[in-house]
C-alpha cells in the first residue's frame, strides 16, 4: 500500500471512529452545548471502545499521523466513559511520560487499582513497566515484575503466561528453571501464539537457557512464518546462519533472509545484501552486495550503518582495504541512532587511536556508560580495555571486576575471559588450573569457546592431569556446532603431537572443514603442513597456495607468511624472494602492523631487495615510533643480539641502546610479553645464572610465551635454549645428563627419545638445532 493510500485511508478511519464515538442516541437537553468534542455532554451517550481505538490509532508508530497527546486524550475520555482498557492505557502513558506530563506515581496508582481486583491485562503491564531497563523514575526490578507476570499468567492472560515463562526460563526475577519456563511458553504456543512460538524456538535454540532442541526451534519458527510473523523467518536465518543449528549453511539462511526480505523487513534486506557482499548462500558480488548496504544505511538504518564500520574497520571479512576514519565516521552515525555494537566500537577506536587521535579515558568511558546500565557485552569491552597497555593503564582487578559482573548476567564469555585472564600471561602470573576451571564453567554454559579451551587444556595435561583422549573428544564435541575455531584447535590436537599421537589426515579434514566455514586460519595451518615438513614432505607450491588462498579470503596473515617464507627463500619452486618482499608490502599496506618485521629482514641481509641495513633500521624506527609494539620489539633484539650471518656483521651488538630502546617501550607491554623480553636480556653468553633464573620463571609465561621465547633464543641465544631443553627434559624423565647448556650427544640422544614419544620423530631428524626440533621442543614447555 502507498504511504498516500495508508494516510486517506487513515484520515477516513478517523472521520468514521470520530462519528461512531459521538453519535448521538439521546437528544440534547435545552441550552445544552452540543460541541462534538465535549464526551461528557449530558444526552449523549458515549461509545467508549471507538474513542479507546482512536487512541490507538493516534498512538500507533507505524500511523503516520500518530500524536501521542491526542491519543492521551482519547485514551481519557474512553476511560471517563468507563472503559477500564483505556484506564490501563491512561496510567501507562503517564508513567511514561508519554502525551502528558510524567506522573510515575499517579499512573502506578491508577493501574493498581485495576491489578488489585485480579485483572490480568493491569497485572501483566505492571510486569511490562518493573522489567523496563531505563523507564524514567521508575528502577527495574526484576522479581517484582516476574511475580507480576506470575499472578497475571494465574488469570489466563496471555502476556503473564509468555513473560513468566521467558523469565523462569532465563532466570530472570526467579530462580532459572528452564524446563518449566519452556512449557509455559509451549503451552501458549500450541494455541497458536505467534509471540509464542516465536518466543519458543528462541528458548529451545539458546544454549544460555538449556539444552538445545534445534527441531523444535525450527518447526516453531516455521509456524509462526507460515502464520505471517515476519521476524520469524528471520530467526530462521539466524539459527542456520549462526551455526547453532550445527555447521553453518548459509544457503538456507539466504533463502530465510530473501524471505524476509520480500515480506519488507528491512533486516532480512539487509541480511541478504550482507551474504551476497561476503558470498556466502549465494554468488559473491563484493560491489553489488556493498552497494546495497549502503542504500539501506542512506535511510539512517543504525544496523547497516554498523555493518559497514565492521566491513571498513576489517571486523567483517571481506575485499575493502581497512579504513578507520570511514569506519569510524559510521559507526558515529550508527552509535548516534542507538546502536550499541556500534557504541563499543566507537569507544575501543577512540582509545587505540585507530582512525581518530588516541585517547583512552574518552574510548573507556564511551563503554563504561554503556556497561554500567547492565550490559553484558559493554562490560567484557570494558574489561579488554581496562588489561590492554596498548590502551592505557593497565587495571587488572578493574578487568576482572567488569569480567565478573558480566559473568553474574549469565553471559559465558565473560567466564572465558576470565579463564584467558589466568592463562595468557598479560596482565598476572599464569594460572592453569584456576584458567580451566573458568572454561569448564564457560562450557557448562553451552559456550563452544569454552569447550574447546578446557578440552584443549585437558588433552594437553595443562592445569589437570593429562588425558588425551577425554580432551580430544570435548573439541571433537565442540566441532559439531560448526565453530571454525574448534575445527581449528582439533587440527592442531592432531598434528603438533603434544596431545596424543598425530593424525595426518584426520587433522587435514579439519583444517580444510575450517576453511570452509571461512576460517582462513585452517588454509594457513594447511600451508604450515607442507611448508613445515615435519609430518609431510615438504612442498613449496602447495604451500604457497594456501597461503595464497588465506590472502585472497581477505586475510593479511596469509600475504605475511607467504611474503616471509619467499623472501627466506622457504618455498621452493614457488616464487622468487622478490615475489615475497612484494606481497609483504601488500599486507603492510592492507594495515597488518607486524609486516613491517620480515621487511625490515629482508632489507637487512638483503632478501628479494637491495640490502641496507640503516634503512632496515630506519623502517623499524619509524613504524615503533607510531607506536608498532612489533616493530620496537624487533629493533630492541637487533641491538641486545646484533645481527650477523657467517663472517658478516650486519648490526653489531648494543646492549645499552637495546635497554634503552625496552624502558621506552616497557610501558606499552603486557607483562607476559615484558617478562619475555627480560628473559631475553638476562640470556648472556655463558651466564649460567641468568639461565636458572630464565628456568625458575618459565611458568609464570602463557604457553604461546614460552613456545615463542625458546624458538627465538634457538636463533638468538643457542646456548641458552639447550639449557632449557636440558632442564626440562631432565624434568620429564628423557635426559639425565649435566644442565649445562651444552650440546652433547646425551642431549640429542634425549631430544630424539622426546620426539620419539610425541610421535614426531621425523621433526628431529635434522639435530636438535633445526627448526623443526625447535617447535617440538617448545611444546615440553
């Protein structure tokens, strides 16, 4: 219908409710005004339920003519004329604020009068107002409104059943018991509700409520779309889109969208225009697709508006380079329409200066006042910021504070947060077993995150005693919901031989099952494989392919390593050295912060460009002086190690400039990676002592850390890495030689006993010097 027909049409409703409101049944009385807008002329009898749906009317949104103080009006004379429906809608309005003054307490007052005689209607709105977040002068109470709900469900009414049973079922003003909060909602449901069922297929496919049932989600969703709800098929495109129906099938949830979409929702529009940009369910067309995002964002849409900060800050995978001022700019214009994703990430630009000058007090305090109204997700942005030094000072209990408070809203993130805050090592000593234990919470949750952690925890004894096969079968679980990451870290479970025995092929599927999720970190693992060798023969050209592949999906990551391995010369019949400066230059272009090392190397020793090391060093300065962490670690070890390669010395070592160089940036660090960087000063030549110091501190780093310290100080500090691996295999049974950091036959026979026992003997064919043994080596840690 034309919005020209819709206003004739409305005016023409109007003129005929007005008329059949006023009609006259008695005459007037002599001298009587007879003034048709006067409800209480005596000698007319009044038809309230016409003035009660003209107030409807006027107060209707999606009235073009709506004007909340005529249907205040309306809403008056109806319930002067006795209808209590009306006396319900009067009260309302005046506890809101809406048509008419603000009177909370009148408005209260007058609804429960009619609640305290047993009306249904007057009970559940009372229910409505108390669960209200932000209504003025009047504080959200939770279990006031669920016993509102509650004693309203008792009459019959349709509303207390459905917001009692929501409420029971989350936990939300009563203690959570989500079987008896799902069949209340059922039994609405299987009258043929349509807030019902979709309410039901809500409950039946969130796991923060209970134990999924995605079938009776799906045939709930499909009910009330066949009995015209029009966001339920958008929850249809949701739950296949999500993959909480399990794996993801974006074809389905295309159609879901298209539906939707041409029922005139809006968001299905901008669903469908979101799958075609990313080419997932339907043919890529990346112009096309944006094309269409924009126009609905030209409306002032505050999701499309967000959707294309996410595409332009690079949150959203796709073709568009990162651009930071025009993502900023529209999530501004998002978060300025209410839009909090948007909000958030206005607030964490702000503080890391990406797109606008850094400022962190002002990029927190845009999320704390979001978080301190409640809001879960605000809060787990608050504690990110609050334990990043790159985002100013770092307030580790103020983090776990936020972490905690979103925790208590039954959001499991937050518990996998916690469990990332005790074991990666950025801002307190690790703490495995109190990280698992937060995992096992997450997961006991339904979060997927939090399953794959604790089980990967389990599978590798980290906090727990080891059982490989109890942790494989919980991130084996974790796959079926058609998570990326988990078919990702199953990868890895099968291939790094740390966690069982490798499996070859079964860690493949999962790698490419990744991929094809749009995972461009399982192309990445598969490029590793054949670049790596230690399970396969090397193959250059296939491993370029995947690298090549990541790339192409929009990832940086993928242009970075393939950039290194070329310019290294690593990849053999694949491209020339040349080839790779030039693809590291594409990912340093596209925004990625750490291409700037590996060309910085390659200038260095001269790798596919003309050598120069003062422009190495140059690059290197610049990029940390616009506040590259990576490039000012880079530079404090070409100063603490010196760089050299056979008879030529490319840098010589400055130990004094390089600590320098560490207090400047020290501050810009988490603690693990500063405690690292310490680690590395105290690994003098033949200091021994700082060696056992290295040794006894070893478990305050993240597992990542430790990894990453001993494969540098292989290249940097040889003999310091053999008196880790001397000390920790002498720890696990497998040396039983001298700690002294030097390479004996004893120590490679013990090398080659430990890869031995993770089933990886051919990675230590090369010595314990080679790459290869590195990696396994680094796993004992």
């Amino acid at each position: 219908m034309s919005r020209l027909c819709h206003v004739v049409l409305s005016a023409s409703v109007v003129t005929l409710l007005a008329a059949t409101a006023l009609s006259a049944q008695t005459a007037p009385e002599t001298g009587a005004s007879a003034s048709a807008g006067d409800a209480a002329t005596p000698g007319r009898i009044v038809n309230a339920d016409a003035l009660l749906r003209l107030g409807d009317l006027y107060s209707d949104a999606g009235n073009t003519s709506r004007d909340p103080s005529r249907a205040f009006d309306y809403y008056r004379q109806a319930a002067e004329a006795g209808s209590a429906t009306a006396r319900l809608r009067v009260g309302e309005m005046r506890v809101l604020g809406e048509g008419t003054e603000s009177d909370v307490d009148a408005g209260l007052a007058a609804i429960e009068e009619i609640a305290s005689s047993g009306d249904g209607a007057a009970l559940a709105l009372l229910g409505d107002l108390y669960s209200r977040p932000g209504t003025r002068g009047l504080s959200l109470d939770l279990p006031r409104a669920y016993d509102y709900f509650r004693r309203a469900a008792a009459t019959g009414n349709e509303t207390g059943i459905l917001r009692s049973g929501e409420m029971l079922a989350r936990g939300q003003g009563a203690e959570k018991d989500s079987e008896a909060g799902r069949a209340l909602v059922r039994s609405l449901a299987d009258r043929g509700n349509l807030h019902a069922l979709v309410s039901l297929g809500d409950l039946m496919s969130d796991s923060k409520v209970g134990a999924l049932d995605i079938q009776e989600a799906e045939t709930a969703y499909a009910k009330a779309s066949a009995l015209g709800h029009l966001d339920a098929a958008l929850r249809l495109g949701d739950l296949y889109g999500s993959g909480r129906a399990g794996k993801p099938d974006f074809a389905k949830a295309f159609e879901f969208y298209r539906a939707a979409a041409r029922a005139g929702q809006q968001l299905g529009k901008l669903r469908v225009a979101e799958l075609t940009f990313r080419g997932q369910g339907t043919r890529q067309d990346v112009e096309g697709g944006l094309a269409a995002i924009k126009a609905i964002a030209d409306t002032g849409d505050a999701e499309a508006l967000s959707v294309l900060g996410d595409i332009y800050s690079r949150e959203t995978s796709g073709v568009p380079a990162a651009d930071f001022p025009t993502a900023l700019a529209y999530y501004r214009q998002a978060s300025a329409a209410g839009n909090v994703h948007a909000a958030l990430r206005l607030g964490e630009l702000t503080a890391h200066g990406l797109g606008t000058p850094r400022d962190v007090e002002a990029g927190r305090s845009i999320v704390r006042r979001i978080a301190d109204a409640g809001n879960a997700v605000a809060l787990i942005t608050l504690g990110d910021l609050l334990r990043e030094p790159q985002s100013g000072k770092v307030d580790g209990e103020g983090a776990v504070a936020a972490y905690e408070r979103a925790a208590d809203l039954e959001d499991a993130d937050a518990l996998v947060r916690l469990g990332d805050f005790y074991s990666d090592g950025m801002t307190v000593a690790v703490n495995l077993p109190k990280a698992l234990d937060y995992y096992r919470q997450a997961a006991a949750r339904g979060s997927v995150a939090g399953e794959v952690r604790a089980g990967a925890m389990t599978a590798r004894g980290q906090g727990t005693a080891q059982d490989v096969a109890a942790g494989r079968a919980m991130v084996r679980k974790a796959t079926e919901s058609g998570e990326g990451e988990a078919h990702v870290v199953m990868g890895d479970l099968l291939t790094r031989g740390d966690a069982g025995p490798p499996d070859l092929s079964a860690a493949m599927r999962e790698y490419a099952e990744a991929a094809s999720l749009g995972w461009t970190q399982g192309l990445i693992r598969l490029g590793d494989l054949y670049r790596e060798g230690k399970l396969l023969q090397s193959n250059g050209r296939r491993a370029a392919g995947y690298y090549r592949q990541a790339a192409e999906a929009g990832d940086a990551y993928g242009l970075l390593i393939l950039g290194s391995a070329l310019s290294e010369s690593l990849l053999r019949n694949a491209g020339k050295p040349a080839d790779g400066v030039a693809a590291l230059r594409q990912a340093d272009a596209m925004g990625l912060l750490d291409a700037v090392v590996p060309l910085a190397d390659a200038m260095l020793y001269g790798m596919g460009t003309k050598r120069d090391a003062k422009a190495a060093v140059a690059l290197l300065v610049q990029a940390a002086e616009a506040g590259n962490i990576a490039a000012a670690r880079h530079l404090i070890s070409y100063y603490r190690d010196g760089r050299r390669y056979g008879r030529t010395t490319f840098i010589r070592a400055d130990p004094k400039r390089a600590r320098q160089l560490f207090a400047g940036v020290s501050p810009w660090l988490s603690r693990g990676d500063r405690l690292v960087e310490e680690m590395l000063f105290s690994a003098e030549p033949s200091g021994r002592g700082g060696y056992q110091q290295i040794a006894a501190r070893m478990q305050e780093l993240s597992a990542e850390q430790r990894q990453s310290l001993i494969r540098m100080m292989r290249t940097t500090h040889p003999n310091a890495y053999i008196y880790l691996a001397q000390h920790q295999l002498k720890e696990a049974g497998f040396y039983n030689g001298p700690v002294n950091g030097v390479l004996s036959g004893t120590t490679t026979r013990a090398v080659n006993r430990f890869c031995v026992s993770k089933s990886m003997r051919g990675a230590c064919r090369f010595g314990p010097m080679s790459s290869q043994a590195g990696d396994i080596l680094s796993y004992a840690f």
